[in-house]
C-alpha cells in the first residue's frame, strides 16, 4: 500500500482533506473531500475520526496555524548546526516579539550568506494555539505529525507550481500575502479578515499588502496567486480590474483542477510529501511531539527512571549535611536579587517583596512600551502610521494638536480646502482600524487660503479586527 500524505484544512463549521499518495516521480493528489460540519462541539472531532479512520502506520497527517497572532524575523548567526540554532533561537526571538508571550520557536533550513554567515527564516507561534490543535486530533484519535505556519505551509507544499510572485491565502478567518523568490518567502503580511467584508474593502486591503511586497520587484507587477475558501470569482474579478495579473494555482486529481478552496488542503498534503532534510517548520514539539516519537523514547524511560531513583535516593542521604550551605546560598541569592531591584529601579525607594514588585514594575513599563507603540496594533505609533499611509499624497496637512486614547485619535490642523478635509475623512474611513471619522468643526481661516477643521477618529475595539 502506497504511503500517504494528508493535508488538513479546519476552518469555522467546514473541514477540507487533501490526500496524496506517494509516486514513482513524487506526490500524487488523489482524493479531496469538504465535510460541513452541524453546530455541535464535538462535531470537529467526530468528523476527524470518521474521515481519518484508515490512516496507516507510515501515513503523515499535516495541518497548520494561521499567520495571525504569529511572529517571523529572518536572523543572521554565524553557524548552521541545527542545534546551535535551536538554542540560540529562543533568546534571539524573544528579545524581537512582545513580552508576555508563550510561544513556541522553530526555523527553515539556514542559507549560507558568505563570509561563515547564514540567514535563518525564524518563526514563533502560540503555544496555547499549538497545544489547542493538536488536543483536537488527540481526541480523534488521528495521529498530528506536522504542524506548520501559513504562509510557510503553502509555499513549501505549492513549490512545484509557483516559484516566484506574490501568494495570497484568504479565508474566513485572515488574509495572508507573502512574497515568493525562487520558492522562499522573502517577506509576508497578514491580518484579520472579516467574514461579510464589502468586495471593494477586502480589494482596497488585498491591494495595499499586494503593491508593498511587489516594490522589492522594482515597481514590477509579479502575478497574484490566490487560494482560500474567500477566493471568488467577484474578487479576482475585481482584482484584475485593478490591472494584477490574478492566478489560481493548477493543481488537478485526475485531470480535474481543484477549486481555490481546497487548494490549502492540497498545499498541505504535499507539504507533508517533503522530507525531513528539506527543513520545514513544526510546531509539534515537546509534549506535542508525535506519539510515534514517544513510543521510541518509552523503551528507554524504564532504564532512565531507575537511575533517577538511584539518584534520588543519593542525593537524600546527602541532603542534611547540604541544608545549611543551600540556606546560606539562597540568602546570598536574595541579596544578589534585591541588588539587582535596586539597580534596575533605583527609584523604588522601600523593598518588600521583590518578585511581586518587579512583576509590577514589568507591567507598568509594559504599559508604556504599548503607548509608544511597540509592536501593538492599536498603539499610538502604529494608528499614526496608518493614518499617514491612507492620507491622500496630493493633500496639503499642517497638524497643530494631536490626541490619543485608547479608543479616539483627534486631529486639529489646517488644510487647503473643505474638499480636502472632506476626502481625508473618506479616505481614513477605508482603514480597519478606524470604526468611523467624523469632522466635528471645519472654517476658513481669516485669510481666507486655510480651512481650520478639527477630525475625530474612533479607534475600532480589538475584538473587531480579529
């Protein structure tokens, strides 16, 4: 019996599978199935054990996490040993993504830069999402062997039908568009996507994302391939009113192309396909490694759990004559701990308990770090930004009083006309972050070349743009 590739794609109230099987030349696609799932808690699961029932020893089982909520960087270090990498990853990322944060890391085989340097596309993930899907088929009783990252996923799965231009995932859930050279992702941007979003917004966002990864292209205009259950034929419609070269990747089962909606399924079928020296991203590590893998270990455990015990039993006989150099340790410990408080927050003038107020303290720089805009999407810096990305270019502004809350940003300025308030207004209006903009005074000045106005913008609430 051939071995087999699944590709899974869960998305709200429907499950898509993709298989393929292996072939003399590589993957073959064989079957595609989409399954509509009742409003039932437990019809996810019940839906994975009956689609899955016949997956064999051997078969890999591929699904992935959204790019939403995720982090990427593409770092530099000094040698390629997976290993070293992976040590050294850890402390690399968290000092580039928010504070707070459970994640888990992993990354795409190094490349060699020159010079005894190589590049690593790196990637962070929820760990708390990671543990969520894999429960899901634990409960199903279908072994999870990889779990990749979109648009990671995709692009190693489409490798044999789209090397270079710019690939779009959209579906109920995000949209996703990354930059593809020669195969690799180069760069990516992704955010929420709103089901019942009008045609002409999600056109305006898809367009925004599509021209900046294609300036690296020198102005160039690469093609647009789209998959993804959001994918119609009235989007790429509008799409390609816009002058983009829209395309939908080939891929057939006998002959007959797949629709755009199963085609992450089948992306993913043949990202499974790849082997394991092609390094590709997982998710499943841990306490989420594949049971296969705990299987191998647990012949070893017996062994290792009587040295433990041995140890154990050591280290007690020896633990009285430790105690009082362990609780002069610990003393000394403390006082390096305070020190360190002290030096860290030298305005903190009485020390009671130093973990609880240097959580505190944490929180409240935290806080600050938010204001300034470091890497929230509702921060000051990233609402001025996107404020200034949707002003119109022909448009003359002089802000003389900015004010941001949480949820308002209030401009007063002056600018050349009232027709020029008028379409800033419409044009911030466009952004997802923006739930409306009202101008609540608009004159002309004394001399009368100005129009003083004064706009208010209502920051959309988080839960919004999820």
């Amino acid at each position: 019996m051939a071995k087999k590739f699944i590709g899974i794609d869960i998305e709200d109230g429907l499950l898509r599978i993709v298989i393929a099987e292996a072939g003399k030349t590589g993957p073959v696609l064989t079957s595609a199935t989409e399954r509509t799932l009742p409003a039932d808690e437990n019809a996810l699961v019940q839906a994975l054990t009956e689609s899955l029932d016949q997956v064999a020893f051997g078969d890999v089982v591929a699904t992935f996490l959204p790019a939403v909520g995720s982090f990427s960087r593409r770092l530099e270090f000094p040698f390629s040993d997976p290993k070293k990498i992976a040590a050294a990853l850890p402390l690399e990322m968290t000092s580039q993504v928010p504070a707070g944060e459970d994640l888990e890391f992993d990354f795409l085989a190094p490349q060699s830069q020159g010079g005894g340097t190589y590049r690593v596309s790196a990637a962070a993930a929820r760990k708390s999402a990671a543990v969520l899907k894999a429960e899901i088929f634990q409960q199903a009783g279908v072994p999870l062997h990889v779990l990749d990252l979109s648009p990671f996923a995709f692009a190693a799965g489409l490798r044999r039908c789209i090397d270079s231009g710019v690939l779009g995932f959209i579906n109920a859930g995000e949209i996703t568009l990354a930059h593809l050279a020669e195969g690799q992702i180069v760069d990516f941007r992704s955010l929420p996507h709103r089901p019942g979003q009008p045609i002409d917004k999600l056109t305006s966002l898809i367009l925004r994302d599509y021209l900046a990864l294609a300036k690296p292209d020198n102005d160039a205009s690469p093609p647009l391939y789209l998959i993804g259950s959001a994918v119609t034929g009235e989007l790429q419609q509008a799409l390609r009113e816009a002058e983009i070269d829209v395309r939908i990747p080939e891929l057939n089962i006998r002959g007959e192309n797949l629709s755009a909606a199963l085609l992450p399924a089948a992306a993913l079928a043949l990202r499974a396909a790849l082997p394991e020296r092609d390094r590709q991203l997982n998710f499943l590590k841990g306490e989420l490694s594949p049971k296969s893998e705990w299987a191998g270990f647990r012949r070893r455990l017996i062994g290792a759990s009587a040295l433990l015990g041995l140890t154990l039993i050591l280290a007690g006989a020896g633990a009285y004559t430790n105690f009082a150099h362990k609780k002069a340790r610990a003393e000394q410990l403390r006082e390096e701990m305070s020190q360190v408080f002290r030096e860290t927050f030298p305005q903190t003038s009485v020390i009671v308990d130093v973990p609880a107020q240097m959580r505190s303290n944490l929180a409240q720089l935290r806080e600050r770090a938010r204001l300034l805009g470091l890497g929230a999407d509702r921060s000051a810096l990233n609402v001025l930004r996107e404020v200034s990305a949707r002003t119109p270019a022909d448009i003359t502004l002089d802000i003389r009083e900015l004010n941001f809350t949480s949820d308002q940003l209030r401009l007063d300025g002056t600018t050349s006309s009232f027709e020029a308030i008028n379409r800033l207004s419409l044009s911030l209006e466009t952004s997802p972050l923006f739930r409306d903009a009202q101008i609540t005074d608009a004159k002309m000045g004394l001399d009368g070349t100005r129009v003083d106005f004064r706009l208010n913008l209502r920051i959309s609430p988080e839960d919004l743009l999820q």
